[in-house]
C-alpha cells in the first residue's frame, strides 16, 4: 500500500479549543440576554421545591430564541438542587401521537411496557397508578407542540392537566413557535389549563454578539476572529429573525472552512461562503414547497416594503396575499414588523434570505 491517505490527518491545526460548544444540544454555564425569562420560568417552578403545587408554563417566540436552551438549563439547576423532582423532555417533531408521548412518559416511571404494545388507555392507567406511588414530581416538557394535531393535543393536554393521584400531578412546560397555540385546543381543554406565558422575543444584534463571544471564548483558540467579524455575523444572524442558531451555525461553518484552508484565521471570505450556504440550504428547503404562483408573489416582495404597497401591486388578490405572508412568516421565510410611521402603524416586511436565491 501506498501512503495512507489518513497519515497527515493528525498534522492539521485546528482552530477549535472545544467543538461541543457548538453543538445544538449544548447547555453553557451561563445563559445570556435572557435573565428576565430566567427568572420567570424559575419563580413558576420553585414551589416544587417545597412540594407544592407549580404553575404550568407556555413558553413561546420565534426560532432560535433560547426557549429550549433555557428550559433545559432551569431544570438541569433545579433536579440538581432538588431530589425529589424529575423532567422528561419530548419533542413533539418526532413524538407527536398520544401513543408515543404515554410511552415516553411511562419511560419516567420505569414502566415496563410489553411487546405486543398496549392501548392508550391501559398504558395511561399505568402512568395513574405509578404517578401514586411516586417519591418525586414528574416534570413533561413538551417542545414544538405546535406539530401535534388540535385533537390529539387537546386530548394529551386535559389527561396530563387533569390527573392527580394522592396530591402527585404533573407539571407542563410546553413550548412553541406560534403564540396562539392554545387558542387551537378545544374548549374542554382550554378550561383545564391553567398556562402561564412567557414570551421570548427575537436577540438584537448586541444580544447575539454577547452570546457568539462566549461561544468564541470557550470553542475557538485565541484570536481566531476579530470583533468586526463577531460583529457581521451577529448582524448576518439579526437581519435572519434574530436566530441565535443561525449566528452560532455561520460561526462554526466558517471556522471549519479555514481550518480546511489551513489557515488559523477567519477571513471575510470564509464568513461570506458560508453566509450563502447556509442561505442556500435553508432557503432550498422551504422552497421545494412553494407553488408557482407564491414564487412569483414572493419574488414581488422587496426587503423593508410596507404590507400595503405590496396589496397594491395586485399579483393576486388581497386575500391570498395575507394568507401567503402568514404562510411564509410560519415558514420563517420573512417576518413582519408593525412599525411606527407618525401618521399611525403600519407593517413591514423583511426577508430572511437574499433575494439572489429565487433565481437559483
């Protein structure tokens, strides 16, 4: 055999210090531009120290906003403080049936469920009869609810809301992107949840530069980026809907392209490259969905234009196009802003992509 193709792979400088810290499940030490819903989610949970009763939260805001990484960092504090509590986490993305969440749940318990698999009902029961004779209070933290059904949510919510065996009950973290989430859920539903809100809005660029420093500080080796650099990411990130992922995600792809140039620096060029990737592969994803007809609506949008002006160019009826701005604000492909303008609010629209992209 020739020369092993690996035998310099262990000659590469690399830029990292730590790699996992730009992983999407990290949990930093210190969670940053969130200290008032900190302390919010936290006031809501502390009577479960003293085994008392905790209010259910709702937790919601746009993507990539810290809602998981802060509820995750509260309850990873709290079960430490605290013995007689635990949480499961489930995320409704890939568990979204009222099978697979009661499952899950039994996990908790350490319910052992058979193979040939049980009916809803029967394994609920078991979840009753375990959560009786439970030492410690069972936290559910149910991410991305949003992806269940209106029935199937509304039927997990009033079981888990509604159970209470020998003063043990559950307590719900639930969490989403859409803030009237709950309006969704039947009446029945409605009146058996008791949810306190708590909103997380967009990071402003300041916030974001904050967070990718310290994400710098303990992931790269010294002077690898310059503080302009942290800066156009930041801004890059802002301009997107103020997603922390995104801006950690540029971080991250640009260091990895340097490091694959050889270089312990990163360059202007580097963070452009993977400012148009990143832009590509998100935007080509949504795009695959989208019918002839919104390509051509969106193509007509430009970045900072008013709702109204828009309806004025008349590309489909005033109807449509309010249904397809909510469509692509769901979607994140936009967000609107209602702003000020001195004779009244209007709204206003910006674009999450580079507008080169629907040519592509």
């Amino acid at each position: 055999m020739k020369k092993n193709i690996f035998a310099d792979s262990k000659k590469i400088n690399t830029l990292f210090k730590d790699e996992s810290v730009f992983d999407i499940d990290y949990c930093p030490e210190e969670i940053h531009a969130r200290e008032r819903e900190t302390s919010e989610i936290k006031h809501l949970l502390s009577p479960l120290i003293t085994k008392k009763k905790a209010q259910d939260v709702l937790i919601y805001g746009p993507p990539g906003t810290g809602k998981t990484l802060v509820t995750k960092f509260i309850l990873n504090h709290l079960i430490s403080y605290s013995s007689n509590i635990k949480f499961l986490y489930i995320n409704a993305i890939s568990d979204k049936t009222k099978h697979s969440i009661l499952h899950k749940i039994a996990l908790l318990f350490d319910i052992v469920l058979p193979r040939r698999g049980l009916a809803v009902d029967e394994i609920f029961q078991r979840i009753k009869e375990s959560l009786s004779k439970a030492s410690f209070t069972p936290i559910i933290v149910i991410d991305e609810i949003d992806q269940i059904s209106s029935d199937a949510c509304s039927e997990i919510l009033y079981d888990l809301s509604r159970v209470s065996e020998n003063k043990n009950r559950f307590c719900l973290i639930l969490i989403t992107k859409n803030k009237n989430f709950f309006l969704n859920l039947d009446a029945r539903t409605q009146s058996s949840l008791f949810l306190n809100n708590v909103p997380f809005s967009r990071y402003s660029p300041k916030q974001l530069k904050e967070i990718l420093k310290e994400r710098v500080e303990y992931g790269l080796i010294k002077d690898v980026i310059s503080d302009d650099f942290i800066g156009y990411v930041a801004g890059f990130s802002a301009k997107r809907g103020g997603d922390a992922r995104i801006a950690i995600d540029l971080l991250y792809k640009s260091a990895k392209l340097s490091e694959k140039q050889g270089s312990l620096k990163i360059s202007k060029k580097n963070l452009l490259e993977a400012a148009k990737l990143i832009d590509s592969i998100k935007f080509s994803e949504k795009k695959s969905f989208l019918s002839e007809e919104q390509m051509v609506f969106l193509k007509n949008i430009e970045d900072g234009m008013l709702t109204s002006e828009l309806y004025k160019k008349q590309i489909v009826s005033e109807r449509s196009a309010r249904r397809y701005l909510s469509l692509f604000e769901k979607q994140n492909i936009l967000r609107i802003e209602e702003i000020n303008t001195g004779k009244g609010r209007k709204r206003k629209i910006f674009l999450n992509f580079e507008k080169d992209l629907l040519s592509m």
